[in-house]
C-alpha cells in the first residue's frame, strides 16, 4: 500500500506539472498521512536539516569552478593540447572531444557546462572536416556524461550525504570507470568513422605541441592537485571545491587574462541561481527519504528483490535495468534522491559494497542524462549545436550503447571498479 502511495503520489505530482522538488515533498505528505502521522512541523524540519549538511558545501563551489572554467579559457586550452595529441588520427576530431571530455570532466564535474563547452567549439570544427552532424553531436553529448564520474563530481557528492558513503572514496573509485568510459567511446567512435574517406589534418609538430601543453599547463596540473590532495588526505571533498573554484579565478583572471573583473557578477549569479535549484531539491528529498524509511517501504522493496539476493551480479543487473528505466523520464539528481534510500538497505541487505555500488548508481544516472525523452544534456547540446532533437537521438545512439556495455561490463566484472578503487584509496 505505502509503496503505490509513494509511486502514485509522486508521478501524480509530476503529471501535473509540479516542479519535482514540491513533488517529493507532496509525496512524502501523502505518506505521513496514509500512515497517521501528519505533522507540518516534521516536513519543514526535514527539509531545513535536508540542507543543513557540510559536504553539501562543495556543490555551490564545484557550480563556480564549472562557470570559471568556461568563461576563463580553460576549457579553450584543453581542447587544444587535445587536438595536438590526437587530431592526426583518422576521425581524429572525435578522438579529440573524448580525450577533451575525460580532461574536463576532472575539472568541473558539471555534465551539462563540459558539453555545452565542447559542443560551441567541437561541433563546428568537425562538420566541417566531414563527419556527419548528428553524430558530431551525438559524441559530445555521450563525452559530456564523463563529467559526474570523473572526479570532483556533483553527483558523488549527492550520492555520498543521500547514502551517507565516503565521498573522497567515492571519488577516487570513480577514476578508472570514467577512463573506461571514454575508451568505450573511442571503440565506438571508430566503429562509426571506420568506412569515412576523410583526409586527417597533419600530425602537429614537436614545438606545436610542446606550446600546447605549456600554454594548458595550468589548466592541466587541476586533476592532479585534485587527486594528490583527496589521496594524500590534505584537503576533504568539500575543501576540494573551494580549493578548485579559487585556483579557476586564480588562472582565469591572473594566468590567462580571459576573464574580466566585471563578467564576475553574471558568473557568481548563474552558479548561485543553479546550486539554488540543487539544493532545494536534497532539502525537499529528505522529507520523502525519513518517510520512505518510517513506512518501511525499504524493507518492502527488499522482499520484492529476495528473489535476486542469493546472486548479487543478478540483483546488480535487475537494479541497474530499474535505474536505466528511471533515468529515461528523470534527471540525474531526483533520481538520486529518491532511489538511494530504497535502495541502500537492499545493498547492505547484500553485503555489496556501497562505494562499488555508488560508482555504477552514478554512471547508469549519467547515462540518463543522454536518453530520450528527458535527456537534459541532449537538450543542451542541441540548442547550443543548433540540431533537432530526432537527428541527435539518431546520432548518440552507438555511444549511448557504447557506454552501457562498459556499465554492465562493470556488473559482471566488479573487480574493474574494486580493485583501482583499493589502489587509489590507500
């Protein structure tokens, strides 16, 4: 009964066009009081303490970080020593975006910004060199979703406080899988390009590339200090952020010169403005997730899933198929919020490990963020890329199924995450 009234309340609630954060506190309304414990002081107090959370402190910061990046010439430099490094190749372009992708994505955390990002400056340069827009596009959409895995990651940081998981373990653990996802993209890729008959620009030479590398080289040493700092213990997640924001405005402005004092305040506005958003979201998440462990409805969901516990591959795959399923009508951070505090006590239920278990939950969730019909950062690429949404769906499929077998490789195979998360954690 609890369980139909959470589905229905909360799909109802959407139906209707409700914003999704007053959907889950709607839903967790329609649960207090099938359950006879309606209390208006309970939900308020649940969504101040849903907010009230330090490691929640890095997301406004790596929001900052994101914009910084953009504006400031950073993201302009990676792509380069990318193109440099691999632009000779055949379909060297595409080999360009995932390689500028993965670099990225250990800047920002931000699937949206790196894409948006890639696709103002890739998109057009590789339409122009022949490959068809469609899948130009679609490339960088698939290497966009790097982003929440690759950390600093948002994701990881929602995922940690919702399920109450180390976050720097979490962010350490995401490192190979991101890395394999994009050479699941680059497989991919040359599968696409494989019968192209275009003439590759010429490899660079050695003074060309050694001023790309010099003219990146402060944008390039942010992911080491990132992972020197989380491995070694010097700064937590949450200083992270800060760490990251401050260098970004310390190059952007100083190093680079790209960014103008007066460009600061639209800046600081739009990370304010989307980290508002985000965070009235967990707030209103909590007052659905104390409900949903009140109601019981986790140990209902755990009797639904016996059936798969005596195999914990098999209730990966079955877990997995349901966020894939979810991922396609929500975006990436309710998803988090509502099923990681369903799902959490079938893992430890299991005896799988929630770092494991939380590397694989935020990929499959990245992979929603390509899938028609909500895929919000299809919808970014396409208005800053100037496609239709039909010739982008067309043109990320091979990527999207790219990425899938390197999840469900991840699922058979859990030493890949495992055994690289044991060495990176010390």
């Amino acid at each position: 009964m609890t369980i139909a009234v959470f589905t229905f309340s909360l799909l109802g609630a959407m139906a209707l066009g409700m914003p999704i954060a007053f959907a889950l506190i709607i839903c967790g309304i329609a649960l207090m009081s099938t359950i006879g414990m309606f209390d208006s002081q309970i939900v308020a107090q649940n969504v101040i303490n849903g907010a009230d959370s330090f490691p929640l402190m890095a997301i406004p910061f790596f929001m900052l970080a994101g914009e910084l990046m953009s504006k400031g010439g950073l993201a302009k430099r990676i792509v380069n020593v990318a193109l440099v490094a691999v632009g000779h190749l055949r379909g060297g372009l595409g080999y360009v975006t995932i390689l500028a992708s993965c670099i990225l994505a250990s800047l920002s955390g931000s699937a949206a910004a790196d894409a948006a990002a890639l696709a103002a400056l890739l998109v057009p340069m590789m339409v122009a060199a022949g490959h068809k827009k469609s899948y130009a596009a679609g490339l960088v959409a698939a290497g966009g979703i790097i982003a929440p895995v690759i950390p600093p990651s948002i994701g990881f940081v929602i995922f940690g406080v919702a399920a109450g998981v180390s976050i720097s373990k979490l962010f350490l653990a995401g490192i190979v899988p991101g890395l394999m996802l994009g050479i699941g993209l680059c497989v991919s890729w040359w599968w696409v390009v494989r019968k192209e008959n275009l003439t590759p620009p010429p490899r660079a030479s050695f003074s060309e590339m050694a001023k790309a590398v010099i003219d990146g080289f402060w944008a390039l040493m942010l992911p080491a200090i990132i992972v020197v700092g989380l491995r070694f213990g010097i700064f937590t997640p949450t200083e992270a952020a800060v760490v990251v924001a401050v260098y970004s405005l310390f190059v952007a402005t100083c190093i680079y010169r790209e960014l103008k004092w007066s460009q600061l305040y639209e800046i600081f506005v739009s990370a304010a403005v989307t980290t508002s958003i985000v965070m009235f979201l967990v707030a209103a998440a909590l007052v659905s997730s104390w409900l949903i462990t009140v109601s019981e409805i986790s140990t209902q969901i755990v009797d639904v899933l016996k059936p798969f516990m005596g195999n914990n591959i098999l209730l990966m795959f079955a877990i997995m198929v349901i966020v894939v399923i979810v991922g396609t009508a929500l975006d990436m951070t309710p998803t988090i919020l509502i099923l990681t505090p369903i799902l959490m006590p079938v893992i430890k239920t299991a005896g799988i490990d929630p770092v494991y278990f939380g590397v694989l939950f935020i990929i499959n969730n990245a992979i929603g963020l390509i899938t028609p019909p909500v895929g919000v950062v299809l919808n970014v690429v396409c208005g800053v890329s100037r496609i239709s949404m039909e010739e982008i769906i067309k043109g990320v499929w091979p990527f999207m199924i790219a990425q899938l077998v390197v999840l469900f490789l991840m699922v058979l195979f859990p030493g890949l995450v495992t055994i690289p998360a044991k060495w990176f954690g010390g």
